[in-house]
C-alpha cells in the first residue's frame, strides 16, 4: 500500500504500525479497512470539536443561548449587537481567509477537487484553517451549515493520514472519501447515508473495494460522535405518517417543485459570488457589510441565524404558519446565498435543509386545505420537502431518500420521499445540468464527471508509456530517401522536424501512395514538399485521460508527443493501444489484488480464470530468477505477460499481495501474480525450467 515513508519522524510510528500489521500476514484491503477506521475515528471526534467549538462561539456572543432557545436570545440582545456581532464575525473570518491562499474551491467543492485533480491532496493547514473560520462564520450567526465544514474536515484529516503513509493515489482518495463519509455521517448520525453520498457525489465509484473502508469510516465516527454527544439528532424529526395513498401523485408535485426550487438556489450561489466580487473596497470590509446586512435581518426574522434547526424542528411539528413559511423560504435563500457569496465560510446543507422544510410544510398545508380529512400531517410534507430539495441541490437522490429514512427510521416514508426526490432530479437536471456542488467546475473549465476510470487515467501521463524510438526525417530529407525508408522500415508514418527538431508534420505511406511511381520526383522533391501538418499532438505532462481525447479524434493509431506547445520539440509517440493496455492492467491491479488466489490447477499452479483468453497464475519464482529485479527479467517484453503483484511470505498460507517495484531484488521465497494469455504464460514456464 506505501509507496514510500514518511519523512516526519515523530510520525514514523504509524509506518512502523503498518509494517507490523504485514508481517502478520493482512493484505492491501484489509490494512485499508482499518486506516479507514482510523480516519473515522478522527473524522469523529473532529465533528464533536467543531460542533462544541461553534456551540461555544455561539454561548458567547448570545449570551443565555445555551438556557433557553436561541431565538428567544436574539430577541432579548440589543439590536446593535445582533448587527455587529455578524459584522465582526465576517471580518475575522475575511482575514483569517487569507491565510489559506484564495483557494478557489470550498467545503464539498474542495474534497471533488482534491479527488479529481489533485490525487487526494488536502493540505493540512488549510484544513486547520478553514475548521476556525467555519466554526467562527456559524458561530457568529450567518445563514451556513456545518455539514459541508465536517465533510471537509474529514476530508482533509483522511488525505493527511494517507500523506504522512505515503499511500498510492488511488489508495488516498479512497481515504478522503472515508473522511467525508466519516463527517457527514456523524454529523446526522445517518452512517449509509454518509458513505452513500460519498459514493454518489464525490468519488462516484460504487465499487466494493471503495465501500467497504468508507462504510467502516462512517460507522465508526457515527459511534463515536453517538458516545460523546448522545443519540440525539441535531433536531427533533416527528415520526412519518401517511394520510392516504391518494397523496402519493402529489408527492410527485413536490418534488416537482422542489427540482425548480433547487434549480434557482443553484443558480443564484454561481452567479452571487461574481456579483460580490465587483463591489469595491476590501475583500474583508465587504464581508463585513454583509454581516451587517445580514444582521438586519436577523433582526426581523431570527430563524435566520446561524444553523437554523430550531426552526426546522418548528417547521417540522406544523408550529410556523404557512404565510411566514413563505417569507422564510425566500429569505433564507437570500441570506444564505449573501453569506458564502460575500466570504462567509460554511455549509449549504443545512441550509437546504431549512428551505425544504419551509417548502415542504408551506406545499402540506395547501394540501390539508384541499383534502382536510385525509392529508398528512404537514410535518411529513416538511420531511419529505427536506430530502427532494436536497436531490435537486445535490442530485444525489440516493443520499437524500437515506438520509431522511435513517432519520425517521420508519418504511412509510420510503415510497413519497422517492417518488418526490426522483422528480425533484428529474426537473432540476432539464433546467440545469450541474449540482450546486459541480457548477464551480464548469465555469472554471473542469469536466468532473470522473468515475474509476477517470481515476485511473489521471494519475499517469504520457511520458509515463510514451515511445522515444519514432522514425523521423528533417524537412530538407530528399524524396527518395523517404521512400527508402518505408521499404526498409516497418514504419507507416515518418515524422518531419527542422533543425531545432521541432515538429513540423507527418509523411504516412496512404498521403504518397499516388506519387510512388514517379521516379523522377526521388531526388528534387523534398520532405517539406510532401508533409501533412500535424494537427493532433500530446505534451509530454498531460495525463492520459486528456491523451484518450486528443486519440479519440484521431484516425492515426500513434500520436506525436512534443515538449511543450511552444517549442513543439518531438519526444516521442503514443498508441492508442499503449493506453487501453495500461488501464487494462491497472483495473486487474486494483480489482484482483484483495483477492485471495488459491485455486489450484492440475499442475499445482495457483490460477483465477479469466472470462477471455487471459489467465492469472501465481508462479513459484524459477531458480533462474532469484536475485534478478522485474526490470531486469523484463517479462512484458520477452513474453507478453505482465506481473500485477508479487506475493510476499507471511505467516499465513496466502501471504500478501505487494504492487510489483520493478528495481526490488527478488527472493526465492516471492511467487510472482502474472496475467497474459495462455499460450504466452506456457512460454514463459518452459523459458523458465530451461533456464
């Protein structure tokens, strides 16, 4: 799992853990199982020292809050304080913002960045930074939630235990991954809930070898948080009831309205943040008026402050008239869009969570007006109301219907919160292609709709498998020597360069097959004569998801690699099939290497048959290979066969499993894990006892 140390000394004591946990024998997945609990377990008590530090801020500045309710604090505090205490609280975290660089991306957005682009990376600090600004801006009273933070405090204590491990990429994604689940899950003590989200929003891998360690993360924070602050949810969710089943084409409605609902939410958080940015004068001056603003209104409508689950639990016990439901709704998505927009740090779940309920009890009690005896009570449309605008926010309907069912825990509210939060998706996507969470990324000019295979390709680059031996010719080459070349060569294409050999075009055999038979042209026509410009070309540095495009373009199966854009210096070429063949092999690595082999064929081989004419066998490491590295024996290249693992010695019978190190010094006692075709692994047998 390590690729290598850790350089901090006072951390090399979880590198030595590690280690001794494969001497006794545990594979790659199950090390990975229980630095998953580790993360949870972090992810864990961070989320109770985030909720106890906000709740803390919040004692302080609403003195009485933690005795009675908060809303009955705000409206006994002078009317200047409630303004300058959110005013304040915007400056602080204004210039404590700075600390961290300008990162473009927060909270939820972050951790899809750090998984999409940066390998898993979070760095620490800015993780410690943004936990104070978090817990401050809530703490103060803006209109955020502390879900997003927890997720990316989690996030960010995940990418940190794989760094100082010195994990694999894929291996720390799948930490950050454990993180976020860990943070969510505590917060609302809804562990499927929090490793489905995970799954469907950030990794968007729904692999079994990415469940299981993020399931555990999520499990353990949620016992965690459960021991230290009770099982109690963070506000109080009336059990479902279903008035009647003709309600249900209703349920469809709501959501309907919800997916509009959420559309426009999405849509204002994309464009505010623009807005705010041409106000002149400083960044923090701004926040600050913004706090006052925002203060003002807390002033008329108190529910606005901070959280807001005092109020949702109002909404939820049908306690809020349906005209100040109304105003509610439309207030809170001005406020909270002021709030992130204007440099307030924070959550939108909540948030969402505010607004659905609004929605939702506002939809209920239209509809008890219309269907007196038989409606529901309008707390279950409230319900209901939470999880379709969280569909249609997110468009994570799996997450929401989960989340709403662990909280109420009762089957009744299964069927209304899927029909409403299918339909809430299905509106909010025809109007609106991104979650509020991706919409940051397009404007940027970032795809994030990466899967395992999007994964795969960008941690690898083009000079990682790109070709240096390509047949080139300088532009002043005569014809007939050209022509020499293709009879002589294996070669298709000859690439031309100048003097500087920078790229200038292509000569390919099907461009000059109508001028083959005119001798006359061999020695007065030149290579520049000839050439076609060569429009498709790779940089050495791009990753190979961005080569699968620039191939995916092209008729030609090679595709020249340059230095840069600028000096358009051939380095080499890629094949298409270089590519696929590498990903081929990276699936089976990350598939196959948690997999016990130990079925054994007629000869005494380990073999797992594969459903082509592949096969895997684990090889007894030949005599003639002791004490040769794999770079050496060069196995690919001589047989046709890659190695995918090398089986360590353990106490067990099956050992490990170890990613191949191509200039490691093997061992009589290694079994080599090998997968190619049949006739090529015979080959390599024979070649083997011969030797």
């Amino acid at each position: 799992m390590s690729t290598h140390p850790p350089k901090h000394r006072g951390l090399r004591l979880l590198h030595r853990f590690e280690s001794t946990l494969r001497r006794l024998g545990l594979n790659d997945y199950t090390l990975l199982l229980l630095l998953a609990g580790v993360v949870g377990l972090a992810a864990g008590a961070g989320v109770v020292a985030f909720r106890m530090a906000y709740e803390a801020i919040t004692a302080l500045v609403l003195p009485g809050a933690d005795g009675h309710s908060v809303l009955e604090a705000i409206r006994h505090r002078p009317p200047a304080m409630v303004i300058g205490t959110i005013a304040a609280g915007g400056l602080l975290v204004a210039l404590l913002g700075r600390l961290v660089g300008g990162h473009a991306f927060h909270g939820v957005a972050q951790v899809i960045d750090a998984v999409a682009f940066r390998r898993g990376r979070m760095p620490l600090r800015t993780t410690a930074i943004r936990f104070i600004t978090n817990a401050l801006s809530i703490g103060a009273g803006a209109s955020v939630g502390p879900e997003g933070p927890v997720i990316e405090l989690g996030s960010g204590l995940g990418s940190a235990h794989a760094q100082v491990l010195g994990l694999s990429p894929e291996r720390m994604r799948t930490l950050v991954g454990a993180g976020a689940a860990a943070g969510l899950a505590a917060a609302f003590n809804a562990p499927i809930a929090g490793a489905i989200f995970v799954l469907e929003v950030i990794l968007k891998d729904f692999a079994v070898v990415t469940f299981g360690p993020i399931l555990v993360a999520s499990v353990l924070s949620t016992a965690l948080s459960r021991a230290l602050l009770g099982d109690t949810p963070a506000f109080t969710v009336p059990p479902y009831e279903l008035g009647s089943w003709q309600e249900l084409p209703l349920y469809v409605v709501l959501g309907a309205v919800a997916g509009l609902w959420g559309v426009l939410f999405t849509r204002s958080m994309e464009s505010a943040p623009a807005w705010f940015a041409r106000i002149p004068g400083p960044r923090a001056l701004v926040t600050a008026l913004t706090g006052a603003a925002l203060g003002g209104a807390v002033l008329l409508l108190p529910e606005l402050w901070g959280v807001g689950y005092e109020p949702i639990t109002a909404m939820l016990h049908g306690e809020i008239a349906w005209k100040m439901l109304l105003i509610l709704l439309v207030a809170k998505l001005l406020a909270t869009t002021a709030s992130v927009s204007s440099g307030f740090a924070g959550g939108i779940i909540a948030p969402i969570l505010f607004m659905g309920g609004a929605l939702g009890g506002f939809f209920g009690q239209l509809v008890q007006k219309l269907m007196p005896e038989s409606a529901s009570p309008t707390g279950a449309w409230g319900l209901v109301g939470m999880a379709a605008l969280t569909a249609a926010v997110t468009h994570a309907p799996l997450t929401s219907i989960l989340l709403l069912f662990e909280m109420t825990g009762g089957y009744e509210v299964i069927l209304p919160l899927m029909l409403s939060c299918i339909s809430a998706v299905a509106v909010a996507q025809a109007f609106h292609p991104d979650s509020v969470f991706t919409g940051v990324f397009r404007a940027a000019g970032l795809d994030v709709n990466m899967g395992r295979e999007s994964t795969i390709l960008r941690d690898h680059f083009v000079q990682d498998i790109m070709h240096s031996d390509m047949p080139v010719v300088k532009m002043t080459t005569p014809f007939g020597e050209i022509l020499d070349g293709f009879l002589a060569e294996p070669h298709d294409v000859w690439y031309v360069v100048d003097d500087d050999s920078s790229l200038r075009g292509t000569i390919s055999l099907h461009d000059i097959k109508s001028v083959l038979s005119e001798q006359g042209l061999r020695w007065v026509v030149i290579a520049d004569d000839v050439m076609q410009p060569a429009e498709e070309v790779l940089r050495r540095q791009d990753n190979l998801e961005e080569a699968i495009g620039v191939l995916s373009h092209s008729h030609d199966g090679d595709i020249p690699v340059v230095e840069d854009h600028r000096s358009r210096k051939l380095v080499g070429t890629l094949n298409r099939n270089d590519v696929l063949e590498l990903y081929n092999r990276e699936v089976l690595h990350r598939d196959i290497l948690g997999i016990k082999i130990s079925r054994e064929d007629s000869s005494g081989h380990d073999v797992v048959d594969l459903p082509s004419e592949y096969q895997i066998e684990v090889l007894q490491l030949p005599a003639a290979f002791v004490g040769k590295s794999l770079a050496e024996l060069d196995l690919r290249g001589r047989f046709g066969v890659n190695v995918l693992a090398v089986k360590m010695p353990g106490r067990r019978a099956a050992g490990r499993n170890e990613l191949p190190d191509p200039a490691v010094k093997l061992r009589s006692a290694h079994r080599l894990v090998i997968v190619g075709r049949r006739e090529n692994l015979e080959r390599l047998k024979e070649s083997a006892g011969a030797e």
